[in-house]
C-alpha cells in the first residue's frame, strides 16, 4: 500500500472515530437512529460510548482491549436490554 493511501486512511478513520464515538454526531448524522456495526478495539472503557451510539438491535463487536482494565464497574447486561443491541 502507497503511503499517500495509508496516510488517507489513517486520516480517515482517525475522523470516522471522532465523529462517531460522540453520541450527538453519531446519531444525527443516521437520523436519529444510531450505527448498526461498531467494531471496537478499546474494550470495557469505552463501550457505554459504544451503546450510547448504537441503533437498536445493532451489534458491537469487541475486538480489542487496549484500553486496559476498566475504569469502573459497568452493567453492560443493562445497556444491551436498554438499546437492544448485541455484544459479541
């Protein structure tokens, strides 16, 4: 891969990251609905973010924990009733 398109890349999903792991953007710009695929590579950190962004009956996948340990206890069987999302 040419290093202007890696560069592009990384530019891009640098700003998808931004734009989506903010609730008010994420869900404007679905139309109020939410992402229906979230791959995420931070882990228990940030995955309220993560349910916080998800249309119902999407699916988050976790795929990483690189944000370590979690910060807090978190009830992630609550969100996933709350949205009706699914955690693999």
């Amino acid at each position: 891969m040419g290093q202007s398109r890696q560069g592009g890349l990384s530019a891009a999903s640098s700003y998808v990251r931004r734009i989506l792991f903010t609730v008010g953007p994420s869900v404007q710009l679905t139309g109020g609905i939410g992402v229906h695929h979230i791959l995420d590579n931070v882990g228990m950190n940030e995955i309220v973010r993560c349910f916080n962004c998800i249309a119902p009956g999407g699916v988050i996948n976790c795929i990483g924990f690189l944000g370590g340990q979690p910060e807090q206890a978190i009830d992630v069987c609550g969100l996933a009733l709350r949205t009706g999302a699914m955690l693999r």
